[in-house]
C-alpha cells in the first residue's frame, strides 16, 4: 500500500511517500512559502495539487494533527465528525490546527474514495493522569475550556519508546525511560511501562524546555506585567514567547545550536549563557522524572540536537546517574514520524479491512 503522509503548517507542507508494511521510503519533498505574498502558491489546496502532480496511485493519506484534545486517544479514520472534532480544537491550537484540517480538507476534495487517517501529536499523552496533566486554576476552566496539558510530540516519543523497548530487548509493557525530544522545538517525558506519564509541553507546546525561539517554562506574571508594562496585545506575546525567545533570545544569534556553539567556542557569552540554560532546564526536568519514576531503563535522545550533538548529551548526562545504584543506558535513537504516521495507517486501515471481512 502507498502511503502519503503529510506534515500541513502554516506555510508548508512536508510530505513523504511509504510502500507499507514495507517500510520503504519513495519519495519526499517540501512545499513551501504557502501564502506567502510573493508565493504563486496561495493556499493548502494549490500546494496539496502540486504534491498530487508528481505523486500518482496514492492509497492512503496519513496527516499529522497537532492537537487532538482529549477525544482522540489513537489515530483515527476522517470522516465528518472528525473533521468538526478537529476544527473544534482550532481555538486551544490556533497556530497548528488549522494548518492541519486545512491540508486534510484539500484532501478530501482532490482525493476522493482514498483514506485519509488522522495522527495526533497529542494522542501518546493522553495517558498522563489527571494530577499531572492539571494546572492550579480553579476546575471549571478545565472543565469548561479544556485548559490541561495535552503534551506535544507524541509520535516522536512513541516512536523512539517503541523502538527503545526493541534496543533494550523488553516488552513495550515493561519499559521504563525518559525521552529526550531535542530539536527545535524540545520536549521530554516520562515514560513507565511504556506509557507517556508526564511530558514537559502543556496546553501548548510553549511549555517546558528552552527551545530553538520558544521561551518554555515562565511566570505566568511575566504575560500580564508585559501587558500592562508594554501595552503588549496577545499576538504580539504569542510572538514574542513563540518566536523570539529560547535560544534565539538569549543568545541575540540564532535559534541554531550549531551557530550558537560556534558562537560559544569563539568566546560569545550570550551564546555560552543559552547553552548554558538549555542543558540546566533539561538536567532539572530528568531529575524530576527520575523522582516520578523511581528507575528508569534508560534515557532517550531524538531529534536534532539530540541524534547530533554528543558534546550536548555529554554535558547533560554529567554526573547524572552517579547516585543511581543501578545506571540506566544512554541511547541515541533517530526519530522518524513520518514513518511512525505510515505505520499508523496502515496499522488502522488493516485493522479495519480485517474487521469488515470478518464480519
Ligand atoms: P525540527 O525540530 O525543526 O524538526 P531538528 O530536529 O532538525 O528541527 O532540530 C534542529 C536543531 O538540531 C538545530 O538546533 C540544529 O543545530 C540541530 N541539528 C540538526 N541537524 C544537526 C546536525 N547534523 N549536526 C548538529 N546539529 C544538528
């Protein structure tokens, strides 16, 4: 079966083609510059037409959906009602969603009678228990607005569990770590018996680590006196927390850890401090985890940062374990979402094949 699996933001989309269950990659691109003023590509639609011109005989779509709230545990088949369910979700995510219902919607109009599955970021997260996933705000704001963590990243850390549990030669049920999601954007989670726990990313994926341009944690105060102070809107805040800031803000060079090393080695001491914050956020969150956790198999790294950079895990890990009587492993594992996307797919599409044919 050929899969595609499309990764719609704003302004681009990523996709890549799989042969299932094979595995095998056959093709990958970008569209970019999606609406941009300058761009002959105006909208999702126009992009999503120029992918179906050089990609013929597709069987199934697989999309990435960023926020899937507390309805979606596991990807699942678009139809109408997901599509509403999504579209609902387009006010808790309002700089992801609806990028991705936008791809989805071109879809369905230039692929007719072919598949479309949905695959949330937020699905590996939905196990974290309720005193973990809930804020200190009075209740009826969660209940009312679904303000909570959800934990972004899933795929990435479902993917990088599954593929730990193989490393470590134990079933998924049994495995227990901390996985290190350190890309441009950057999350962590606690994982026991192979279940997402606690995850650093909350109601947004603002929270939590230093990112490339994303502040992370942060007094809440911080927003208000900004808005009082400097008459700030809240556009002008998500810009400035999402864009702004993380190592890009700190450093003033670049939201790239390459350049920010190069800078730090060459005796820049913004770019040291950010380095500097960026690990120290990461070692306080993996004790916090090891605390939460008991023991751990080991500790995952994945992304950018974290498949690349050793001089980075190395100062991370530094004397991490020393007190551990039993020292967990140290792995390095390549992420791979898209095909995590495929997987899913193709896993639901069979699944359902098989239950059709059964009945
Ligand atoms: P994204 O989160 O946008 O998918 P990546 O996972 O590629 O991005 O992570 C980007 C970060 O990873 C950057 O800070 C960059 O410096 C670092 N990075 C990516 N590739 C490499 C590499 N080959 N060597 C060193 N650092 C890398």
């Amino acid at each position: 079966m050929k899969v595609l699996v499309l990764n719609s933001g704003s302004s681009s989309i990523k996709y890549q083609l799989f042969d299932m269950p094979s595995q095998k990659l056959l093709f990958k691109g970008m569209i970019e510059q999606i609406g941009e003023k300058a761009s002959k590509i105006k909208n999702h639609e126009q992009g999503i037409i120029l992918i179906l011109k050089k990609i013929q005989n597709i069987q199934a779509v697989g999309h990435r959906v960023v926020q899937g709230g507390e309805r979606f545990q596991k990807p699942c088949l678009i139809n109408k009602q997901v599509i509403k369910r999504i579209g609902s979700y387009c006010k808790i995510a309002p700089l992801h969603n609806p990028a991705n219902l936008s791809g989805i919607l071109a879809c369905l109009k230039f692929m007719k009678g072919i598949p479309q599955v949905a695959v949330f970021d937020t699905a590996f997260h939905q196990t974290i228990p309720d005193f973990a996933y809930l804020y200190g705000l009075p209740y009826k704001f969660y209940n009312n607005l679904g303000i909570r963590k959800y934990g972004f990243h899933g795929t990435s850390h479902e993917y990088v569990t599954k593929e730990a549990a193989k490393i470590l030669n134990k079933p998924l049920n049994k495995v227990s770590l901390i996985t290190c999601h350190l890309g441009n954007g950057c999350s962590i989670t606690a994982v026991e018996n192979g279940k997402s726990v606690d995850t650093s990313m909350g109601f947004t994926p603002l929270e939590g680590l230093l990112m490339g341009t994303r502040c992370g944690d942060l007094d809440p105060a911080i927003v208000t006196y900004l808005q009082r102070r400097m008459n700030f809107s809240p556009e002008r805040i998500d810009q400035l927390l999402n864009k702004e800031s993380g190592l890009l803000g700190i450093s003033g060079i670049s939201n790239d850890m390459r350049r920010i090393r190069k800078a730090a080695k060459n005796g820049n001491s913004r770019a040291r401090l950010a380095i500097k914050i960026f690990i120290y956020r990461i070692r306080k969150y993996i004790g916090a985890y090891l605390t939460i956790l008991g023991k751990i198999d080991a500790l995952v790294f994945t992304a950018g940062i974290g498949e690349n950079q050793s001089q980075i895990r190395k100062n991370i890990c530094f004397q991490l374990f020393d007190n551990l009587k039993k020292k967990p492993k140290v792995l390095v594992i390549t992420t791979n979402e898209e095909l995590m996307i495929a997987k899913q797919t193709f896993s639901l599409l069979s699944q359902m094949k098989t239950r059709l044919t059964e009945r």
